[in-house]
C-alpha cells in the first residue's frame, strides 16, 4: 500500500457527524432556547408590570404639579373593570357658564390602557378628611388639591405573579413606587408640625 491511500483512508474515517452527535446537538440547542425563553417570558410580563406602575407613579406626579400650577382640583380616574386611569381636570365652560370635569390630554398626559394581564389589583383610597380607607370597586378617583396635599392612595398593579404598588402620601401629594403587594407598604399620616 502507498502513502497516498493510506492518507485517503484516514481521510474518509474522520469526515462527518454521525446521526447521535447530530440529535444530540439538536437537544442542547432546543434545551438552551426552551431556558431563555422561559427566562424572556417572565422578564417580558414584570417588564409590563412595572410599566403599568410607572406610569401611574407619573401619573400621580403630574396631577400633583398640574393641580398646584392650575390652583384647581385634578384627579386621577381609576377603572378597575376596563384596566385603564386618566387624568381629569375641571375646566371652565363659558357655554354653560359652569366647571366641568374634562380628561386632561396633553403631551404628557394620556389616558393609560393596561396592557397584557396587567391588572389593578387592589385600590385603597382614604376620603378626604377621614381617617378611614375605602376599598374601590367598579372604580375610584384620586384627588390632588391646589394646595398640595391629595387624597391618601396605595395602588396595586400587577399580573397574578409580579407585583408593584404605588402610593399617594395625603400631605405631600408625592407618590412612590415600590416592588412588592399592597400589605408590604406601611401607608402612614405626616405630621408636618412635628418638630425633628
């Protein structure tokens, strides 16, 4: 035998896959994709969830800006049962001659619809000048004052797994947003008169 039939022989072992190298591959690959999506999903609907809670956290900012800017009453619209909040303002009709309740819709103010399985799962809104909480229903709105103060708030959005919760301060009107349900935030009174 010569050299060069030898090299074609050695040759012709080392070429290809066969078909088990071939599926196992296949497996890892499909297992690798199966993780990461899966990892993708959840991220996707948190991702939803804290998006929902961001705009009700600037929702809340704004109301409380445009209420002191207008020194007029602004509110916050919650609709539980269609997944969706506003902003309202009260505007003078001269037709009527009389304030009327109006969405407010500007460029940094739009009717929000949560998407997905985003959901408002809980709202409890204190009355205005009482100490009790009142749990929403159908829907339920949320006062900024001209003076600064609003009605106190703790609003749960979330999907079933992923949690957020905003909550309205009454004294400062200031709202924040927190990872978590609705039982992990402690909702307090502000004594601004309380010497530090």
């Amino acid at each position: 035998m010569d050299g060069r039939n030898l090299r074609a022989g050695v040759k012709k072992e080392r070429c290809g896959f066969t078909i088990v190298e071939l599926m196992l591959v296949v497996v890892i690959i499909a297992l690798l994709a199966g993780i990461g999506g899966g990892f993708y999903a959840g991220t996707y609907r948190r991702m939803l969830v804290e998006k929902a809670a961001r705009e009700l956290w600037f929702a809340a900012k704004y109301a409380r800006i445009t209420a002191i800017e207008r020194q007029s009453r602004c509110e916050i619209q919650l609709d539980a049962e269609e997944n969706r909040f506003l902003l309202t303002v009260y505007e003078f009709n001269e037709e009527t001659e009389q304030a009327e309740k109006v969405p407010l819709s500007d460029s940094y103010s739009k009717p929000v619809q949560l998407s997905g399985d985003v959901k408002l799962e809980g709202v409890k809104i204190t009355a205005l000048g009482s100490e009790e909480g009142i749990e929403a229903g159908d829907g339920r709105t949320i006062v900024f004052l001209p003076n600064g103060t609003a009605q106190e708030a703790v609003i749960q959005i979330g999907d079933g797994e992923n949690h957020y919760t905003v909550s309205i301060c009454a004294a400062t009107a200031k709202a924040t947003m927190l990872f978590g349900t609705a039982e992990e935030v402690k909702s307090s009174t502000v004594d601004l008169d309380e010497e530090l």
